[in-house]
C-alpha cells in the first residue's frame, strides 16, 4: 500500500482532533489540497473562492475526510466521508493550486535556512490564507488563532505577516495563525528573525 493511501484499519492518532472545526470557518464550500513537510503527507481543506484555509493541517487521509464532512461543503452540498475520502486522495497526486509538487513540498532545514526554494511564493500564499486579522477587522478571516508558545528566536510563529508592499515577511502581531498552521511557518519565521 502507497504511503499516502487510505488505510482499512484504525487511523494513527492525528496532528488535528477532527471534531472541532475553525471558528467562522465551518461550512464552506472548499476542496482538499496537500502539502509535504519533511516527507510527511499533510492534508487541509482549502476555500479557492476567498483564498482561505478551512482546517488545521491534518496528517491522516482518514482524518481529513472526517474533518471534511462534518465541517465542509461542496457547492452540491454536504457529503460523506467516503466521498471527502476520494479528494483526499486526489489531493496527494494533483493540486489545484499549484503546478509541480516541488511547490508544495517543505523541509524543516530548508524553511529555517530562509530558502523554501520553488515552493517559496507558495509559502507566502498558504501564510496569508491560513491566517486572520487578530483585532476582528477583517470578516472573512476571524477563526480561532493559534496559541502557540513563542518561538526560539522569540518570535512568535502566529506574528509573523506578509508584509502588504513586498510579499516578505513581517512582524507586526496583527495576524494569527489558525490551528496548526505553525508547522509549517515557525521555522520561517525563525530564519525572517534572524536574517
């Protein structure tokens, strides 16, 4: 069996608790895309109307297609998870927002070092979609937040912003991160910080 795909027995305990979904973020209509992080598959459900993230990052096919059903839609309506199953699957061969898999594949050591090499403008682009405006301004963006405790460089990984005028990396603390999502951008933000 592939290491991607959906296993007959009992899911391995999960990065994300399926249960409880993003604050204003339950019930869109969105597909399931996937990332790599340090060889490890990463599903979340992704909103391509409003550019936005409708789930923690989740590392069981399984999972993600419980998450999905129970917390999003598709514009036919809701569906089971046999069907969230099947785009999930889906997900690890082809993605709708990138082209090539290199621009959806991270490693630890390569995010640290500042250089997310060809998946570097897609960083940038997942940052933006899974965070929200921390002061309640913006209504699209205005789920949970992360709490993450600070990082090593002292940097917080839910501070770090995209920067409005250049695309790069910011540290105003007017954004936060949703569910998991510092995963993947803490060892960002650490190398912004110390660059």
């Amino acid at each position: 069996m592939a290491d991607n795909a959906i296993p007959d027995t009992t899911p391995r305990e999960s990065l994300a608790d399926p249960a409880p979904g993003l604050t204003g973020r339950i019930g869109v209509v969105g597909g399931i895309e996937s990332l790599t992080l340090d060889g490890r598959r990463l599903w979340f459900g992704f909103d391509f109307t409003s550019d936005q993230v409708l789930s923690p990052l989740i590392d069981d096919a399984r999972t993600m297609a419980r998450y999905a059903a129970r917390h999003m839609r598709q514009r036919t309506g809701a569906h089971d998870e046999s069907y969230w199953a099947r785009l999930a699957q889906a997900a690890v061969e082809n993605s709708d927002l990138v082209r090539y898999d290199e621009q959806r594949t991270f490693t630890t050591q390569s995010l640290e070092a500042g250089d997310a090499g060809p998946a570097h403008g897609h960083l940038l682009y997942l940052l933006d979609a899974a965070t929200e405006n921390a002061a309640g301004g913006d209504p699209v963006h205005n789920g949970t937040g992360s709490q993450e405790p600070a990082t090593r460089s002292g940097l917080r990984p839910d501070q770090v912003t995209p920067d409005d005028e250049d695309g790069e990396l910011g540290t105003t603390p007017a954004r936060t991160t949703v569910g998991n999502w510092s995963l993947l951008f803490a060892p960002y933000a650490r190398s912004a910080q110390t660059a």
